[in-house]
C-alpha cells in the first residue's frame, strides 16, 4: 500500500478545487491507500486562509483536514532526517526553506511519498516525489 504527504501546493490546490488533483487524490483513496497532511503544511495553509479571511476556502480546508490523517516533527528520527538533509543541502550550496525541508525529512522517515508541485525537493536524495498538478503523474523516485 503506497502512502503519501501532501505539500503545502497541494493542499491549496484542492482548497482552490484543481480537478486533477481532486482526481488524483480520490482514485488513490479508492485504491486502499493513504493519504497524509503534515503539521508544518496545516499550518502554512491555515494562515494563510486566516491572514485573507478566505471563508469559504477555510472550510474545504478543514474537511480536507478531517480527511487526512496528520503527521508531525514531534519526534528525533524526523529531527535527525531534518537535520541531515539540511547539512547535505548547505554543503552543496543549494539550501530549502526550513519548512520545506522539515516537510521533506517527515515524508522520508515516515516513509511516505511527498506530493508536491516544488521541483526543488528533487535536490533531495531518497525522497519519492510525485507530482499530481501536472498531468503526467508518474513517480519519480530519488
């Protein structure tokens, strides 16, 4: 069973209804898989839904949340991923935001596949990515 965590992208592209993504999420719900929203994405969305007292979008983002189970950062494996993407990161010069890569270091420990449309979390080695903004959803494995 294939298990995913939503960015923070994704999450505003269902908010803001995009239908390959509303597609993409129901047939893998279907399929018996799992999908998962991190505590880090929960927030970005829902501030920025509060800061432009986005009603209406607030509520389809509080049934998404009701849908999806959320992951946090609360733990050391994910503190310790966090902090090694971080340093391989900055060695190469080609650093995350933090958000991102805490967001990255939860979907690797907890062995989920991120859903993102950020081609930069391909800096990222071991990270399964895939990208269901785009039409073409094939996995891409790091």
């Amino acid at each position: 069973m294939k298990r995913y965590l939503l960015d923070t992208n994704i999450i505003t592209a269902m908010v803001k209804q995009s239908s390959p993504v509303w597609k993409k999420a129901m047939a893998v719900v279907m399929a018996g898989e799992k999908i998962f929203i991190s505590t880090i994405s929960y927030y970005e969305t829902k501030r920025g839904l509060l800061a432009t007292q986005a009603t209406t979008k607030l509520q389809r983002f509080d049934q998404i949340r009701q849908d999806y189970e959320m992951v946090g950062i609360d733990n050391e494996p994910v503190l310790d991923t966090a902090s090694e993407i971080y340093a391989v990161l900055k060695k190469r010069g080609t650093l995350l935001p933090d958000a991102d890569i805490l967001i990255a270091a939860m979907a690797k420990t907890y062995g989920l596949t991120l859903v993102t449309n950020d081609s930069h979390f391909d800096r990222i080695e071991g990270l399964q990515v895939e990208n269901w903004v785009r039409e073409s959803t094939s996995p891409v494995e790091k």
